[in-house]
C-alpha cells in the first residue's frame, strides 16, 4: 500500500491519492500528520533552502508499517510519499526520481491555462501517472 499527497504552503491538499483504497482514513491521518514534520525540517534548515533548485527533505519518519517520505518544492508546494515499509528494494535515490517525477508532472498542471493556482487537481493524465508510479512502488 503506499499514498501520495500534495499539499500547499498553507498545507490544505491540493491532490490526494491511495493504492489500494481501503484503510484510505488512516493514510489521509499518516500524510496530514507528516506536515508538521515537513514544516519542522523546512525552518530547521532556513537560509540553507534558498540556495536550492529542489527540496528533497528523504525521510521524514518511519512507522512500524509505513515510511513517510518528504520534498517541497520553490513555491513551498509540498510533497508526501507513504510506503510500505516492508518494501526493501526502495532505495532513497528511486523515492527522489519519483518525486522529481511528481514535481514534472505538478509543473505541467501549473502551466495548463485553465488551472487556477491553489485549486484541487483534477486531472487523469496526473492520475495516470500517479497511479502507475504507485504500482511499482507496491
């Protein structure tokens, strides 16, 4: 099982995904709950943040069942990843291609004329991506 999330700088969520859709409830806590981890990380590290193209923050936290995993983009649009963390093939470097992905595809909708900047993201060719991204990962 694994979740993807995409939240706001004023982290209300722009788009939400699970695979698959059972236990969604308890995901939706694990992501909303992951935030104040992800806001923790972006003040800690402060004038280092302005210097990069990317935020890539790796691990926020692990679970007994789950790895939640964390990026923010320029704009301060953040990224959440959760999964399972009995996947061992997952390696940190594949987590950061899938968001730099993610951020491709975010980016596209950005461009689209008809997206209004803050709106929830209602778009199949995202959730094609997205979800195939999120088979390989479960």
């Amino acid at each position: 099982p694994s979740q993807c999330g995409l939240f706001c700088s004023q982290n209300y969520p722009l788009y939400i995904r699970s695979v698959p859709t059972e236990n969604e409830l308890k995901f939706h806590y694990t992501v909303h709950t992951s935030l104040d981890v992800v806001d923790e990380k972006i003040s800690a590290m402060g004038k280092a943040l302005v210097d990069q193209r990317e935020l890539y923050l790796g691990l926020l936290y692990p679970t007994e069942d789950y790895k939640v995993y964390g990026y923010v983009t320029n704009s301060k649009v953040k990224f959440v990843m959760v999964v399972d963390s009995s996947n061992t093939a997952l390696r940190d470097n594949e987590i950061r291609s899938m968001f730099r992905k993610l951020h491709n595809s975010y980016t596209d909708i950005m461009c689209n004329p008809f997206y209004n900047p803050g709106d929830r993201i209602h778009s199949r060719a995202f959730d094609t991506m997205v979800n195939s991204m999120m088979m390989q990962v479960c």
